[in-house]
C-alpha cells in the first residue's frame, strides 16, 4: 500500500496549514479557514481528451 499523497496548500483559502482528517481516504482539514475538504485522483487525461497539445509526438 502506498502513502497518502499530501496537498500543499488548502484550495480554498492557500494556507498551509493542512492535517489528515478521520472523515475518511483522501479527507483533509485547513486548520487556517477551519474547511474539510476530500481529494480524489480520477484518472489520467490523454491528448485527444484534454491533455497537452505538446505531449504529442507525432513526427
């Protein structure tokens, strides 16, 4: 199992002032604006379904 993979800042209010919380995988609280907030990795994009332009490399 991996480790938890920590935000930097609160996306809400740009402290960092951030701990785990016990709400759950990937909760998080900002002890700065007192927000609990949950973070959820989705999936990577590819280039035809947003991803970067310049990461294609067509020649």
């Amino acid at each position: 199992m991996s480790e938890r993979a920590a935000p930097f800042f609160c996306p809400y209010c740009g402290d960092e002032d951030l701990r785990p919380s016990e709400a759950g995988h990937g909760a998080w609280e900002c002890h700065g604006c007192r927000r609990a907030f949950q973070l959820k990795f989705l999936g990577l994009l590819s280039p035809t379904n947003g991803g970067n332009q310049s990461d294609r490399h067509d020649d």
